[in-house]
C-alpha cells in the first residue's frame, strides 16, 4: 500500500462506484468485498486504520457462547462458519486458542459442559477440537495458576484467537490488491448531495491540509461509534441510534496464567463473561459494559472498571494480579443499537443496515468474527438499491494479504536495533505506517503489551521514521509528545475516572 500513489489515484479518478467512511473491522471488509467484485472503490479513515473499536477487542474470533446462552442460535452458527473462514484465510493471524471453564459449584459442570457440546455440535465440519470434560488434577495440571480451593474440575471447549490490528493491515492491504484506494489520515468532512442524494463526500487530508470533492454512486458509513455523527451530516435531525458502552482490557504478565491455555469464566456479577486469554506472551483479562456518554477517539478506563477485572480474576487465580502488575490498559467503545431505528434493510440483535432517504447505507454493530458477512451484505444491498453490476461476493473463498509470509513481532523488545530498523521501515513503505503511535499500537503491539517499553521505544521509532519521510528535527519531537500523550492513557498510574455512566 502506498499512500501518495493512492492520492494521485484519487486525484485522477472521476467517479467512484462504492466511497466507504471508516477504516475499522466493517468499513475495511466492506471495500474488500466490493473491489474484488470488481468495482470502483474508495476507503477514508479519519485516523489510522483500526484506531477505533478495531484495535481493541478481546482478540477472540469466536461464536460466542454467551449468545448460545440467550439462545441467539442463528448468530452463533454464522459466527462459527465466520470463524472457520478466517482460519482458512488468515491463518497467519488467527489461531485455534484452547479455553477451560473452571468448576467450582456442582451444577457448573453438567450445565456448562451441554452448553459446550452443543457449540461444537453447531461449529460441524468447521470445529476446531471437542470439548472434555476435566478431573481437578487435570484442570490444574493444564492452569497451574488457577485457585484449587474449592475447584471442581473443568471443561475445555476450542475457539479461535486473532491479532485485531494485524488483521485490519492484512485486509487493507488484499482490498488494495482488488483496487480499492484504501487513505488512512483522511477524514470525511461533508457529504455531497444532488437533488437531496447523496452523490459523494468531502475528504481532507490531514497530512496535508488538501481538500478533495469525491464523487460516489453509492457512500457506506462504515464508522462504529461515530454512525450518529455521520448520519447527521445527512440529516442534521437525525436522533441518535447508538449507545456507546464501553469494555476494557488489562494486560498482565504470563506468570498470572501459567499456561497457554485461555480461562474463560461464564458469568460475572453483572451476568457477562470474563476470559483471561494468553497473547502476544502476556495474558488479557477483560472484559467490561459500562455505558458512557462521551465518545472519543482515545476512551480511558474508568476506576470502578479497573476493580471489577482485578476483584472477578482475583477469585479464580492462586496468585491476584495487582494493580502495580498491570503492564497496559486498553478500553474500546461497542456502537450498541437502540431500538428505535428505522428504516431498517436488515437488523438482527449484532448488527445494522439502514439506508437513508437520501441513500447513504449505513452499517454499524456486529463483531470483528463476522466482519466479511457484514460486509457482503451491505454490498448486496448496495448493488440491489444502486444499479450496480451485480456479482457475488468471492471473499469467503479469498486468502489474505500475507497469509504466507511472516507476520511482523507484535513486542518488539526482543530484536536488534538492525532488525527494528528494518521493521519500521518495511511497515512505512508497505502498511501505510505514518507515525509513532502507528508502528507501536498497530503495526506492532507494543503500545497495549507493555506500556513503558513503548514509550520508551518512541524517540527511537520517531527518528527511523523521520528519515524515511524526510521529516526533520521539530517533526521527531512533535511524534515523541504526541505519542507520550496517548500513552498516558495506557498506564493504570493516572488518576482515572471514577464512573462514565450517563
Ligand atoms: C471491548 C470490546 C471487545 C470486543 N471483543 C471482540 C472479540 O473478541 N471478537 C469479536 O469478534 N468482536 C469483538 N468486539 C467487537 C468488534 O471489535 C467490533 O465489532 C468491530 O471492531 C467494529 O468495527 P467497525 O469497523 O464497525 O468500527 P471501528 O473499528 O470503530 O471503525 C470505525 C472507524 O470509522 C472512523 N471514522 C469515524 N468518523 C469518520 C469520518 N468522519 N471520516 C473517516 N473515518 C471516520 C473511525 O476513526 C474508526 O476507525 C469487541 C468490542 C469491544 C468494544
């Protein structure tokens, strides 16, 4: 991927067939499966790809056995074939990731241990190994780390694991491949309309300050939490439809697991589940619900969200993660609908459709897991309510980018300078990597794997890239301060919020 070749091609360009706003899971997959299609696409993200909700998940590629709970069975079976589609296409990002649900009450083994059987039941062919039933010996023998006071025994069920950044650059860079312009640093700032339709949007480059009047048969709002926002662009009556609720991760070191086997844990005090899963050689624990107010590109942990992980982790592990042992923090924000949307082309409990009177279609909710589904649906529908030349979706069959190839280290404080200086460079040249903050949370993922070792690797990342784009002194501190910034938000240190409720 090339940036400044991209915006030659975008100045170059007369009309476009499918402009897609938002360069997360959704807006990504959505100009995949139009290009490969074959047609004219072009993708704006206001920051970098995956900045938003994309870069923070679970990192779980999963059916979701908390949907089978609420007896959502259509939504698990899809999400089970998503998942075996993204093992066979990506198998440089995603994994078959090994879980135990541990036993401490009686009822939990025969209760859970059904639930399990009939997940693997519905995943057919596309299973990824059955569930077992396990003795306590054999539970701790697989978790060390879990308490055995009061342990029963456990269940192992298989689901699958991913790198969420890493996968949004390998989808980027295949929908490039099809001949879509894929711009990151290019936020939408105004649609285009002709007798009350749509017909385009107004981009800006924020590198450079350069306007630019795109002209589209068909404009997707593709932006996770930032859906209202832009349906008021359209509309400026528009009620809001989405309630922003945040979830948020703690990274900790692997010695609070012991295992590369994942803990999930079925239901919390507030009925979710909790999953301590192993990644990147450092353990996730998450996640959380709260509704917020505000949404931002840069949501912080609240305090109240901080001790719900710790005290709901701490009961089922030997030795509880403290707060000093938390290595990073990362919270991400779910675009939930509310009921009272309208207009709706194809509304199911995870995700949304809708295309407005003046024909902008917008697609929010779901989960990365049925990114590609999502995707081809609302090309469906744009190529049924536009005209457009109608040919199947490829992409369930379609390898992506890099699925062959060595995947870049997501902590990269095990490498040489030699080999860290290549990296960067590598990911400038080929992954549209424009700053600090890039190469450390996304391309990388040092930023959320250990949050001082990237600010200490910033000064250093800054002056790679300098060179590489030409930029000078005043341009390297900009980045480091920048960088610092955002880091802050990463470190359990600061004063955090204590509630964001409404
Ligand atoms: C805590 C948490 C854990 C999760 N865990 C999992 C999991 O384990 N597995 C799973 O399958 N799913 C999971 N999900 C769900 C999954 O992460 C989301 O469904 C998915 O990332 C949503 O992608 P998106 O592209 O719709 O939104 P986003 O990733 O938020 O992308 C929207 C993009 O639009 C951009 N944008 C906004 N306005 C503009 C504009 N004016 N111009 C240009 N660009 C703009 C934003 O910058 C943003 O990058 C989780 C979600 C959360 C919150």
């Amino acid at each position: 991927m090339n940036r400044s070749l991209f915006i030659q091609q975008l100045e170059t360009n007369s009309v476009f067939d499918i402009c897609i706003i938002g360069g997360g899971a959704t807006g990504l997959g959505t100009a995949l499966d139009a290009a490969a299609r074959g047609l004219k696409v072009a993708l704006f993200e206001q920051h970098d790809f995956a900045k938003g909700t994309s870069s923070r998940s679970t990192k779980l590629v999963h059916g979701g056995v908390r949907y089978l709970q609420q007896g959502n069975i259509k939504l698990v079976m899809e999400a089970l074939r998503e998942r075996g589609l993204l093992l066979k296409n990506a198998p440089h990002l995603v994994h078959n990731q090994k879980f135990v649900v541990p036993n401490y009450k009686w009822w939990e083994k025969p209760y859970y241990g059904i639930g399990l059987k009939i997940y693997d039941w519905m995943a057919g062919r596309l299973g990824l190994g059955p569930s077992q039933f396990l003795s306590k010996e054999e539970t701790l023998q697989l978790i060390p780390a879990l308490d055995p006071e009061g342990l029963n025994g456990g269940i192992i069920y298989h689901d699958g694991q991913f790198d969420d950044a890493r996968l949004a650059i390998s989808i980027a860079q295949t929908a490039a491949a099809q001949g879509a312009i894929i711009l990151n640093y290019f936020p939408v700032t105004g649609l285009l309309k002709m007798q009350k339709k749509i017909c385009g949007a107004w981009v800006k480059d924020s590198l450079t300050g350069n306007e630019y009047e795109v002209r589209s048969k068909v404009v997707i709002n593709a932006t996770g939490v930032f859906t209202d926002r832009l349906l008021r662009m359209d509309d400026p009556k528009h009620e809001n439809i989405i309630n922003p609720s945040q979830g948020i991760h703690l990274v900790v070191d692997k010695e609070f697991l012991l295992s590369d086997t994942a803990i999930m844990i079925p239901r919390t005090d507030d009925g979710r589940v909790l999953f301590a899963v192993p990644w990147h050689n450092k353990v996730v624990l998450g996640t959380t619900d709260t509704p917020v107010k505000e949404i931002s590109e840069e949501p912080v942990p609240l305090e109240e969200e901080v001790d719900f992980i710790l005290s709901h982790i701490g009961r089922y592990l030997a030795k509880d993660p403290k707060r000093p042992d938390i290595k990073s923090m990362f919270a991400g924000l779910r675009p939930l609908v509310k009921g009272k949307a309208k207009k709706t082309a194809s509304l199911s409990r995870d995700h949304l459709i809708q295309v407005a009177e003046s024909g902008l279609i917008t697609i929010t909710g779901g989960k990365w897991t049925t990114y590609r589904k999502m995707a081809e649906e609302v090309v469906d529908i744009a190529i049924e309510k536009n005209g457009l030349e109608n040919k199947p979706s490829v992409t369930a069959g379609m390898k992506l980018s890099g699925y062959d190839q060595p995947v870049l280290p997501a902590d990269i404080t095990r490498e040489s300078e030699e080999r860290l200086e290549q990296l960067v460079q590598h990911s400038a040249r080929t992954e549209m990597c424009m700053t600090v903050e890039d190469f450390l949370a996304r391309r990388t993922r040092q930023l959320l794997l250990d949050t001082n070792a990237a600010i200490k690797a910033a000064p250093w990342v800054a002056s790679i890239l300098a060179e590489q784009f030409n930029k000078d002194k005043d341009w390297v501190q900009q980045q480091i301060n920048n960088f610092n910034e955002t880091a802050k938000k990463y470190i359990p240190t600061l004063n955090l919020p204590a509630t964001g409720r409404p």
